[in-house]
C-alpha cells in the first residue's frame, strides 16, 4: 500500500475543506513538511546472521499487551471521512490488534466508540467548558473500559492554520464533537469557537489527573528534554514526543529529531512514544532504536478511514505491520521488545 496513493485516493473522495483540513499544517507548513523526511535522518545498519526467520511484532503499552508498537494517534473528527466515524476506526483497529487513541473531539462519544470493539483503547484529553466538565470526562473514560488518558498539552491555544481559515472551515452539517457540552462544538462550529473554553495545562494538571482515576497518565505534545523530566516528576507514567500533526508550532523541530534527547532524559524511567511522520516500517524500526516503545500514526489512518472504512484502517495498520516484519528480518531483528540502539547511524 502506498500511502501517497491512498492519500490521492482519499482526497477525491472528500471535500476540499475536510481534505485540507485533516491534510494541512500551521503557518508555513514547514513542521508538517519536514516530519516524514526527519526519520531519513537515520540510516539502518542491518545485522546478518542472525536467526530472524521468525519476528515477534508484539510489546505491551503501558502493561496492555497489543500485536504490534503502531497505534493510532488522536485526530478529530473522523466523521467527516465517512459516516461511521471513530466506530469505524476502532473497529479497524481492533481488527489489527493495534491500540487506538480516541480524540476529545470525536464525531461519536467516548463510549460508543468503547463499545464498538473489545480493542484496548487510551483516550486523549482537551479542557473541554470548565474543569469540573472535564474532570467528568475523565471519570466517564475510566468507567467506559479507556486503560490510559492521554493529556495533550501543546495546544495552549489553536495553531494558526492557514487552509483552514481560507477555507473558511467550520463543522459540517451532521457533525459533532460529541464529547462537548450539547450547546458547544456543532455543526457550524469554527474550531477555535468549539474550543474557546481551552485553558492552558500546567505540570499541575498532571499531577491532578494522576491522581482522578486509576488510568494512567501519558502526556503528549514532548518535544525538549527538560519538560519530559518535569512531565515525569509531576507523575506522568509515559511520555509521547509529538508536533501535534505539524499543527502549532511553526516551525518546530521534527518529532524524529526531538525523540533521541527526550529518550536520554527519562527512557529509564518511564516509556516514551512517537508520532510525526511515520509511514514505513523503516520509520517504525527506526523510532524503537531510538528508544520509543511505540509509534503512533494518524493521517494514514484517516485516509484509510476515508477510502475504506473500518477495513481501510485495518489494512493500513497491516501494511505497516508487514513492512516492520520485513525490515526487521532484513536487519536480524527478532524482536520488537529488542531493538538494539546500534542499528543506527547518522545519514
């Protein structure tokens, strides 16, 4: 499967301002731009003689055991790729065995999505109308089966996203953010009204959210060594290095770039994932080299959404699955848990 192609293939389908709006970038577009070549970066140094003629792709996230280290990342509104939305793409998911994270602002709430597959499922957090709205957010999460919470905190405010305000981009007929009060984020809606009541998170906000449920906290959005630390001590049990998609901040260093200081600061402590860019096996091996017990994917998984619905998902999910199995073997990798850090070297 070629992503480009699929991407292609997606864009006929929908709408120019949904297109854009899950395609496009912040500012100059120079992060989003630069996410995939970063982990181009890195060249592979392919062990021989090594028995892989079988490959393990299986690891555990945050103790939840899952076929293979790719997940879906968090992305709004899968229902304006197609009619089932999130369901759909738990569905697919599941079907890959891969774990799923469920944005605050889906098209179908937190528990329908829960309830359309018996595939693990983390969800990801906004500051949604007040603290005491999303504190019940959270409470309902943990109630729903989600085993983490994923707190994202690089959106202190919205990116400036240029397609999008030439778009005049606003929710489309039909659509919901249905985890929002009833009164906010409907059709109609401009992103930055849906999400005007965001206020930002601070390493209290951690701490605080730690201590809500029995989930285990992951924070999103790491890019600098010194905040993961802090992440970690406020007491995150992971850490997700992430540019939000080349969304805010621009431009800002690629999530491959940021990955290795982050990894070095708190790898031992807690586990760490990626996402930004990934769209090969190659990509994946790379990120676990590098330290990463996971990597996290988004737009492939919206485009497969678009084309093919819950089966589209599961097929893109495969296909990174496979290319993984194939790269490993080729570099006498036997197991993903296993990755040894001297597979790299510098382009």
């Amino acid at each position: 499967m070629d992503v480009d192609a699929l991407r292609d293939r997606a864009r006929a389908l929908l709408p120019r301002e949904v297109y854009d709006y899950y395609a496009g970038g912040a500012e100059s577009e120079t992060t989003l731009a630069e996410s995939t070549s970063a982990w181009l970066r890195w060249r592979l140094r392919p062990r021989i003689l090594r028995d892989a003629s079988t490959v393990s792709t299986a690891t555990t996230l945050l103790g939840t055991p899952v076929a293979l280290p790719i997940g879906v990342a968090p992305w709004a509104l899968h229902g304006m790729a197609h009619p089932d939305g999130e369901t759909a793409t738990a569905r697919g998911a599941a079907a890959a065995d891969a774990l799923m994270v469920v944005s605050t602002t889906a098209t179908r709430s937190l528990g329908e999505v829960a309830a359309a597959s018996d595939g693990p499922k983390w969800f990801q957090l906004y500051r949604v109308h007040s603290p005491a709205y999303t504190d019940e957010l959270v409470r309902r999460a943990a109630q729903a089966g989600y085993r983490a919470l994923v707190v994202t905190a690089d959106l202190a405010v919205l990116g400036r996203r240029l397609r999008d305000v030439a778009n005049d981009f606003v929710l489309p007929p039909r659509i919901t953010m249905a985890n929002h009060p009833r009164d906010e984020g409907g059709p109609g809606s401009t992103l930055g009204a849906a999400l005007e009541t965001m206020a930002s998170w601070t390493f209290d906000d951690i701490e605080h959210f730690a201590g809500l449920t029995d989930m285990p906290v992951v924070v999103k959005g790491v890019l600098r060594a010194d905040d993961a630390q802090r992440c970690v001590d406020a007491g995150a049990s992971a850490v997700w290095v992430s540019t939000h998609g080349g969304r805010q901040a621009d431009p800002a260093i690629a999530s491959a770039h940021a990955l290795p200081e982050v990894v070095d600061a708190v790898g031992n402590q807690v586990e760490v994932y990626v996402d930004g860019g990934v769209r090969r096996g190659s990509d994946v091996l790379t990120a676990l080299a590098l330290g990463a017990r996971a990597a996290f994917v988004a737009r492939p998984t919206i485009w497969g959404l678009a084309v093919g619905g819950a089966e589209g998902v599961r097929e893109v999910l495969g296909e990174l699955a496979g290319s993984l199995s194939v790269t490993m073997a080729l570099c006498g990798v036997s197991d993903v848990t296993d990755v040894p850090a001297d597979l790299l070297t510098t382009a």
